[in-house]
C-alpha cells in the first residue's frame, strides 16, 4: 500500500523549517509555543499556521493534547526542493542564472586560452591561471551564499542524536 504525501507545503521556508523541527523530535511531541521558541518565530499564530498547512498535507498530526508529532510517512521523506534565491543575470531581456553565465565565461575563455597557447604559452599559461582562480572566487561566492541561506533552517540547540 502506497501513501502519497504532498510536499507543497515545504515549499514555504517557514513551513520546512517547523517540518524539520517535528523530523528532529520524532518519536517525541511538541507544542506550537516549544516550536516558537526554539526556531525563534514571531508569533504562535504564525506558528499554528504553518502546523496547520503541515497537518493538511498529512506530514504531522495534532494530538488530543494540542501537541503535533511527526507522522511515521514522514520519515520516508529523502528528498526536498529547499526554497533557495538564485542570483541572476539579465542579457537581453533573458533572465540567466549566475552558473549558467559561469559556465558559458568559462568555455569562451577556455577557447581563447587554447587559440593564444599557440601564439604565446606562457601567455596562455597565465591566462588560464587567472581564469581559475576568477572561477573559485565566483563558486565560492555562491557557496557562502546558499549556506548562509540555508542556515534559515537551522536552530541553536542541537539536534538528537538517533
């Protein structure tokens, strides 16, 4: 028997997060004001909410004690779309992303790096040594941004250990 699961709701980074959350928790409950507090929210409305879409979409289940605990389904979970920012350049009214343009700099300056080692190598040699380190420079730009963006989901108490 397959049980379908809907994870439009995690689409949200607020919903994601509180899901996270109840996945760090399982086996044990936990209350909309334990939620708030410890992933630093600003309101248990906003909270209660966000459970609530998480409870429709079959992810978690509210007790008789007002308290939600993640549903056995849920842990199957292995893979999520994380609500990420994408920087993006605009070329001609086209919307480009930062590692598309990335790569097609790097292939034209690959290429003219090959035409000139046959006219200069030990210009080409330079070229293709500035090259990669533009490149790490740029990738690594991008690595600091999505972890920092990542760190959204994380909260300041340690996780259990299972």
């Amino acid at each position: 028997m397959s049980i379908d699961i809907d994870l439009s709701p995690l689409s949200h980074p607020s919903t994601l997060k509180l899901f996270l959350f109840a996945k760090s928790c399982y086996p044990d409950d936990f209350g909309v004001r334990e939620a708030k507090r410890k992933l630093e929210f600003h309101s248990i409305s906003n909270v209660a909410w966000h459970l609530n879409k998480l409870e429709e979409a079959g992810l978690i289940e509210k007790l008789p004690s007002n308290r939600y605990k993640l549903l056995e389904n849920s842990l199957k979970i292995k893979e999520i779309e994380v609500p990420v920012t994408l920087t993006a350049q605009l070329i001609k009214d086209e919307i480009i992303t930062k590692k598309v343009f990335l790569l097609s700099f790097m292939i034209t300056a690959t290429i003219a790096t090959i035409i000139v080692i046959f006219f200069n190598p030990l210009v080409a040699a330079l070229n293709g040594i500035f090259l990669l380190v533009i490149n790490c420079v740029f990738y690594l730009e991008e690595y600091f941004s999505t972890k920092k963006q990542l760190s959204f989901y994380k909260w300041k108490e340690k996780k259990k250990n299972n």
